[in-house]
C-alpha cells in the first residue's frame, strides 16, 4: 500500500492501528500507546518551535544573510546555500526549510540569471543531509533512538550524529557544485524570461535607480518629534518619503508613512527626491539628515512591511485630469507614488505636478494592507504588477530575539541531558507560546499531522513484529546472509536496505521497519547496537534518488523543472558516495564491540 500510494500513508498508518488489535496480537491499548510515545510527542513540539522561527522571520533571515554575502560566484553560493540549509535543518522540519527557501533561491537565481534547476537540488539535499547533523533533525533519527531506548539502550545525544552529518555535509557541497554542471539543459536567459516582474526591473522602467535615498534624522534636526502631515515634506522640500525606518535593540522595523507618523531621533527616511544630488545634500545639511547606504534596502536582503506595486489609471478612474498632490494619495489610499510612465516616458522631475491621463501606469509604495484595500470595491486604479522578489513581513518578526533564546534552551537542555529531550521541546514550546513568537491556534496548525499519525500508526507494526517473532526472523535471514562476512559487510547491508526501501515508502517509515531488525541483528552477532542503530538513521536521511523518497524532492520538481531521471542521475551517485563514508565513520566512531 505504500508503495502504491494508495489510500495516503497516514491513513494506510490508522489501518494497522485498526487491524493489529483484530488479530489478537496486540490490545488496544498497546496499538493505541505509541500516541504517548516519548518520540511522537517530541517531534510535534519542533514542529511548533520551527514554526516560531518561521513566524519570527528567524528562519527567513538566515536565507537573507546568504542572499547578502554569497555574492556572484555560483560555486561559493551552493556552498553557502547548503551550510545556511543543513545548519537551520537540523533544529527544525527540513520540509519547512525547503518551502521557506524555495522562494529565496528563486530571487537570487533571478537576480543572477542562474537557471533554478542549478540551484534547487542543492537545496533539498542540504535539507535531505541536515537529518544527519543532530538527533532532533529528522524523524527517522527520533524513531531510531526510540528503538534502542525501548531495547533498554541508553539511546544517542543531541550531537551524536554531528560527526557524521559534517563530513557527508562537506562531501554533498563538493559534489553538487559538480554535478550541478549536469543539469545545464534549461539556459539562464530562459529561466529569467517568465514569470512576473522583479523590483529590479520595476526600479530601472521608472527612474529610480538614482532618485531613492537613505537619511537618517540626526541630533538637532526639525523634523524629530513632527508628523509627517504637519512637516508635508513632498510639498515643502520635494522628499517624498516613502518609509520610516525605525531602529530597534536587535533589529530595526519599518513603519508606514501616513500622516499621523511621528518622526523621532534616529529615525531614517526611506524617500524619493527627483531634483539634483546637491539640491539634497544642501537639503539634508539644512534639515540635520545623514545620508545612509542603501545597501540594508536591497529586494533579497530582508522581507518588510512596505509593499511596492505598479498600477494603471483605468479612463473611468476619479484620478484623471489631477495631479498626485491634488489626489492627495497618502491621505486618501495610504500609499506614495514614486514613479510615473506615460507609453515610452518617464517623467522624473516634476512627478508630483503632473496632471494624471487614461492608460498612465503608477508605481505605488506603501502597506501591504493598504495595497489589498485599495482593490476592493470602486478601484481608482487596476493593479499591473507586485515584484515577486518582495515578501510580506513575518507576523511576530519583532519577537525574533526571544525565538531565539528559546531555541537555544531547547537546545542547552538537550546537549547537556538535564532534562529528557521531550520535555526539553516543550518547554521550548511553552517559552514560544508566551513571549508571543506564535499562538496557541498557529501552533496547532504548525503540527504536521500526517507525520504524527503516520509514525504512532507505524509503531505498534515494530511491536507486532517483535511479538510474534518477524523482526528476529528478519534479523536471523539477514545474518544468515551476510553475517559470516563480517561486520562492515553487515552494514553496508542494512545501509543498502534501508535505502532502497525509502525508493518506495517514506524514510520514516522505513526507519520504523529496519531499526529493530537492526538492533536485533546486532544482539545475535553480540554486537553493539549503536553503529547498526546509526546506519539506518543515516541510510534513512539518504533519501537522494527519488523525488518520492521524501517531500523535500517533491517540493523542489516544479520550481527544478526536474524530472524523475534528474534524480535519479545525481541521487544514485551521491547516495553511494553517502554510503561508502557512512561505512568508514561509522564503526571507527561507534566501534562494533
């Protein structure tokens, strides 16, 4: 059923909890138990804390960090892409890292005239690698060290797995820089000549490369403790201020510039000025402004309350035959203008007076909120275009801090042992719950339910299996296989099991199946059972070869443009590759006796 696809794994997972009982093998109570299981309950509570790091942008800012120091060197920017990946990975779901990056690779593909299919596969075997770098990365790793802890095992710490995880993390980035020369068959030109406008574009269409400034108000300005309805700075000076950005302790935010905006000391103006360069600094020296780099403002390096949008002026529209300044558009729609198109012209100077016709197109800043507004009910104008290369801030991104720190009690609490990883997690939880970095109804919906359902089906299948003696026949077949030729022959055996089984049932799954054949097959041989526990854990994670092997693959199909052989050319190798070092760390780091 599973490799059919056909019911849904999860509900294939409430099918075996239905059916054991009725067999008599198990009670109710035994099928029902691995609900309470100490490794279902912890991967709920990360789903939670990686959803706080998401709705905090925590998670978002490392993608923007990478969009700012990566640079044009494609090699240095896989590298990169990979290490930002495998390292947030590793304390949260690589499913949600990969949907939180899919959009950030494609801005800077785009901007980097990189065809995309160069860049995604990178990313879900950064994702698919980040399992292997802690014992909370992936669920395969948790079911695992469930296993031995229900074996009477003292199960693996946080960082039992770093050791293997960094070296196949080092190899993966030397091998996709290489083997992203094999997926060359969609031309950059092509991959950036579809899809929506970017800011880039809309900034070089309206003339705003050099007429967007940074000023910041320093000690003795005017302007500090004014509104900007009494300043009326467009009027008065021709700054069109299109945001306020206010710093904060550990970050800054960006506030609207509507009427009521009361500037402060510190502030900085994100505004528009058409006149001359001297005209502003002789501006800016009158009004105690210090100009600032844009650097801080670049489309990728952050998302941000301020949307942009470019516009039309339908011939109904009340907007012609006046003026911006006559249409008042801060007062009446919340919004700037800071560019006007009219066909093939641009006017720059004079933008504020000119009189509004049929067909001008308008680029808009202001709110999201107020971009959406603007296009309910009787619309003064149509919306043309939103840069796909902009994205709405974070609903708790001031909370980014205390995300922070409760991930890093979660993670102090586990490395050090103090408490069991569960109740670790949940306090994780607990802490994100009260400094607001999400609420108790988001933290729900963050639960991945499927994943819960079909991991407390899965175990109760180990547990029939053991009762009536299937894994210890398993166990028994496979030494009777492979046992005389050793140890490492042993391995690689349960590696090449676990692998080729993920080709047609999750990796989860597939852990839940091979990890008590393995620790039984160790207790036969009287072997220890944490290198036959951690190659399956690893061969688990190794889940390169398909795109069904794990919802990572999938995501990236579409945006890749890949097809089922891509993976199969590139994952084949690497996953023996993975392999071939998974055998050598292994028993050299948990020796077999």
């Amino acid at each position: 059923m599973f490799a059919l696809g056909r019911p849904r794994m999860d509900a294939v997972a409430l099918s075996v909890l239905v059916a054991l009982p009725l067999t008599g093998i198990l009670t109710v109570q035994e099928a029902l138990a691995s609900f309470s299981d100490a490794s279902v309950v912890l991967i709920a509570a990360l789903f939670v804390i990686g959803e706080g790091l998401v709705r905090t942008g925590v998670a978002s800012s490392m993608g923007d960090w990478l969009a700012s120091r990566a640079g044009s060197g494609r090699s240095r920017l896989i590298a990169m892409l990979m290490l930002v990946v495998a390292t947030l990975g590793s304390v949260m779901s690589s499913t949600g890292v990969v949907a939180i990056f899919i959009p950030i690779v494609m801005r800077i593909a785009l901007r980097l005239r990189i065809p995309p299919r160069q860049m995604m596969m990178p990313l879900s075997f950064a994702a698919l690698i980040s399992g292997m770098m802690t014992l909370v990365g992936t669920p395969p790793n948790l079911v695992v060290n469930s296993e031995l802890l229900r074996n009477g095992h003292a199960g693996f710490g946080f960082f039992s797995f770093t050791p293997f995880g960094l070296p196949i993390l080092l190899l993966g980035i030397g091998y996709m820089i290489v083997a992203r020369r094999w997926l060359k068959n969609v031309e950059p030109e092509e991959a950036v000549s579809h899809g929506r406008l970017t800011l880039a574009q809309l900034v070089g269409d309206y003339g705003l490369a050099r007429c967007v400034y940074r000023l910041r108000i320093g000690p003795g300005s005017p302007l500090a403790g004014q509104s900007l309805e009494v300043l009326r700075l467009h009027a008065t000076h021709g700054l069109n201020v299109m945001a306020v950005e206010r710093p904060q302790r550990f970050t800054s935010t960006y506030l609207s510039a509507g009427g009521e905006t009361v500037l402060r000391l510190g502030d900085a103006l994100i505004a528009h000025f058409a006149g001359p360069e001297e005209r502003l600094q002789a501006l800016a020296s009158r009004l105690a402004l210090q100009p600032l780099p844009l650097g801080d403002l670049d489309p990728v390096s952050r998302p941000r309350p301020i949307g942009i949008a470019e516009v039309i002026i339908p011939p109904d529209s009340p907007l012609c035959g006046r003026s911006v300044l006559e249409a008042d558009f801060r007062s009446t729609y919340g919004l700037t203008v800071v560019g006007l198109r009219r066909g093939l012209i641009t006017p720059v100077e004079g933008l504020l007076e000119e009189k509004l016709q049929a067909g001008d197109t308008l680029l808009l800043v202001g709110p999201w909120k107020e971009l959406r507004r603007s296009q309910r009910g009787k619309r003064s104008f149509l919306l043309l275009n939103q840069p796909e290369d902009l994205e709405e801030l974070p609903p708790a991104s001031d909370r980014a801090p205390q995300a922070l720190l409760s991930l890093g009690v979660v993670v102090v609490l586990m490395v050090t042992g103090a408490l069991p990883h569960v109740q670790a997690a949940l306090i994780g939880c607990l802490m994100m719950v009260g400094f607001r970095c999400i609420d108790l109804d988001n933290a729900y919906r963050a639960i991945h339910w499927q994943t819960i359902v079909l991991i407390a089906g899965m175990l109760p299948f180990s547990l029939a299996l053991q009762k009536t003696g299937g894994i210890a026949m398993a166990a028994d077949g496979l030494i009777r296989l492979v046992g005389g030729a050793g140890s490492y022959a042993l391995l690689a055996s349960l590696f090449a099991a676990t692998a080729l089984t993920s080709l047609f049932i999750s990796n989860t799954a597939t852990a839940v199946l091979m990890a008590p054949v393995a620790i039984a097959a160790a207790r036969e041989l009287g072997f220890s059972p944490y290198p036959f526990a951690m190659i399956v854990a690893l061969a688990a994670s190794a889940a390169f070869m398909t795109p069904v092997s794990s919802p990572v693959n999938m995501l990236v199909m579409g945006p890749g443009r890949y097809s089922f052989g891509d993976f199969l050319r590139i994952g084949v190798p690497f996953t023996v590759l993975v392999m071939l070092v998974s055998l050598a760390l292994v028993p050299l780091l948990l020796p077999v006796r």
